[in-house]
C-alpha cells in the first residue's frame, strides 16, 4: 500500500516517469537525468540489488515489479505516463549456474508489468536490453541488423523480452524503445551516485577496487586474442550518456514514435590492458595484473555500431574518452560515503 508514501510528485498531477530498477546502479543515473529536465522520477525498486540512498530527491516504493495491485496504485496516483524498466539480475556467470533466478526475474516478472501497462493505458516503455542479445559477434562493428544469437541464459532472458514486447506493441499499439547497452561504465560526473553493484563482475569497478586495496588483482582472461595487445577489447559508454540516450527516446516516444531499437555504445573499443593502463595513471596506484586462461563465451572484440540513434535521434554522448570515464568512476568510488 502506498499510504505512507509522500504525496510530493503525485499532488502536482505532472506526469510521472516510473523507474523500475531505479536505486541501481544505471537506473539512480536516469532519476538525476529526469530530473535536471523538469521531469518527475518516481522509483520502484525491490532493492534485491539496490540501494535506498542511491534514489536522491525522488519519490522511491520499496516492492517488486511483480505486484499487479501496487502497480495499479503507482500508476493512478503518480499519473505516469511512461515506465523504464532497468530491474534484471545482469551477472552472466551467475545466470549460467542458476538460469531459473534469470528466468523469473527477467522474463516472467515482466508480464504482470505489461498487462497492468495496458489495463492502465500506459503506452510508453523503455526496456534496457543488452550487447549479450548478439552473442558471439559475426562481425565488428555490431549494428542492429546483427543477428540475435545470445550464448547464456542471461542473454536470452533479454532477447525474450524483446520479443515479448514487440508481441504486446503489435497486439494493444503500445510504443516501445529497446536500448541495447553495451558495457556500461563511469558515474555521474558530481559524484552523486556510482556504481555499486553488491557481487561486481564489471571491469572498471574491479580494477578500481584492485586500485584501492580492496584486492589482491586484477585477473586478466586470455592475452592471446587476435587484438593489438593480446587482450579482450570492448566497448565502454559512460553512464550519462545512456542516460541521454533514455531521455531522447522518450521524447520520440512522446512525439509518436511507434518502436525504435538502438545501439547504445561509445564505437571505439578499448582492451582491458589499455583500461588497466589508464586506471594506474588517473589513481596512481599499481593495480597487479593475474594472467589467466581465456574463458569461455568471451569473444576477442565486441564493439557497437550506435549511428542509428544518431542518425535518428541526434544523440551526441560527451564522455567517451576511456580516461574520462575512469575518472568519473574513480570518483565516486573514492568520495563516497554511505549516509548515516
Ligand atoms: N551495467 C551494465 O553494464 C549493463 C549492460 C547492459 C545492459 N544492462 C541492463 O541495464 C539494467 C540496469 O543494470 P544495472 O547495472 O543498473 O543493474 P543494477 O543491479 O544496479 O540495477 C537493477 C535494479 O533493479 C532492481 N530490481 C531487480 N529486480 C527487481 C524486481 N523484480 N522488482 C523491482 N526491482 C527490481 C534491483 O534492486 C536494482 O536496484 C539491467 O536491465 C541490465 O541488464 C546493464
């Protein structure tokens, strides 16, 4: 029940944004960047993976996406017109030993979503899918008409929701955007929120960590690949630009727009040598390296071709320079403080 909620975005009747998922790690980004452009964020998040105090001057529902009858309070009382769904377990390791926990989350919680979507005529949906829908790349750089080949079950729980949501928009005109990330990275730029996932599997948070002495190394996968250094090469967008990547889909969206899938990627990769380089100039500190056999299902080079959201929707991201992003992560990685 909502009854111990704040009325402050739902007295007003501006129309909400719902952010599912949005005490994450991308999702606390999308509150601030919402924000900063007049519009009235409001969170839920089960905070499986989240945290309460990354949710900053936003109205923030403890509950899961699952449950139909607080989705059906949320919508009528914060008069939302649009939803972004950023809420999935992301860890592919973890979906290989447990696909059931992907499966549930990712996938089935998504249809009492939809369906309070449409009985509430919510038209709008902005879905984070992922580079894992591709798979093994049959060519770089991957553009959208990549075929759809996922490897692990976390890869396929996101193809099948982009699936599902192009059956429903066929089926009750509701319009969508499926963004499909690749290796997200950086923070905000004023260190408000970072990345703070609780197991970390992302590069840059554990080089980072490894950095500070939370670590004994950094573990480097294969050094044999057919790339200029013998390392995985892939490519890292920084944070807010995904951010502004959301923002000007839903402005399309609101102007009509019907379906739209987009790349979003910096289209420039960097090995994981070169970000461990640079993360030893921006913090000074050594960063020991443990080489280990390549592991299974890493391709040598994944690299996103995102000129279509350009093209289309004039997306311009600002900080994909690798030493910027590390930077930024850095950032909030050394400053924060978890409030008393
Ligand atoms: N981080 C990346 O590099 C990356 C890359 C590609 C795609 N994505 C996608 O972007 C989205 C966000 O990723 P992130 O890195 O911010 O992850 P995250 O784990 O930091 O955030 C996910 C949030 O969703 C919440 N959540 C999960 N299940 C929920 C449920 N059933 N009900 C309500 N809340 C729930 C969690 O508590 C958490 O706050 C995910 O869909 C992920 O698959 C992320």
């Amino acid at each position: 029940m909502l009854t111990n909620i704040g009325r402050r975005a739902g007295e007003s009747r501006h129309p909400g944004i719902l952010i599912i998922g949005g005490a994450g790690y991308i999702g606390s980004h999308m509150v601030l960047a919402l924000q900063a452009h007049g519009m009235t964020p409001i969170v839920l998040d089960n905070l499986s993976t989240g945290h309460r105090d990354a949710v900053i001057n936003a109205e923030c529902i403890i509950g899961d996406m699952s449950d139909k009858n607080l989705l059906r309070e949320i919508f009528t009382k914060y008069n939302i017109s649009a939803v972004m769904h950023f809420a999935s377990f992301i860890e592919v390791a973890e979906s290989v030993k447990n696909p059931a926990k992907y499966y549930h989350n990712n996938v089935a919680n998504l249809f009492p979503l939809l369906d309070v979507m449409a009985e509430c005529n919510i038209k709008q949906f902005i879905f984070s899918s992922s580079a894992a829908v591709y798979g093994e790349p049959q060519y770089n750089p991957v553009n959208e008409k990549h075929p759809l080949a996922p490897i692990n079950p976390y890869g396929r729980t996101k193809r099948m929701v982009e699936e599902i949501i192009t059956d429903y928009a066929a089926s009750n005109g509701m319009q969508y955007a499926i963004l499909r990330y690749f290796n997200a990275a950086g923070s905000d730029p004023k260190g408000r929120v970072g990345e703070r996932h609780p197991h970390e599997s992302h590069l840059i948070p554990l080089v980072l960590a490894t950095a500070r002495g939370e670590r004994a190394h950094i573990t480097v996968y294969g050094n044999d690949y057919a790339t200029p250094d013998g390392a995985c090469v892939r490519d890292y967008v920084h944070v807010t630009d995904l951010c502004d990547a959301h923002l000007l889909a839903l402005q399309a969206l609101q102007e009509g727009k019907q379906q739209l899938i987009y790349n979003l990627g910096n289209g420039q990769g960097f090995s994981v040598m070169q970000v461990i380089a640079a993360a030893r100039s921006i913090t000074g500190c050594n960063i020991p390296v443990n080489l280990a056999e390549r592991r299974a299902g890493d391709p040598a080079i994944l690299v996103a071709d995102a000129s279509l959201i350009k093209q289309e929707l004039n997306w311009r991201p600002q900080f994909g320079n690798l030493h910027t992003i590390i930077e930024h992560a850095w950032g909030f990685s050394t400053n924060y403080v978890i409030p008393a």
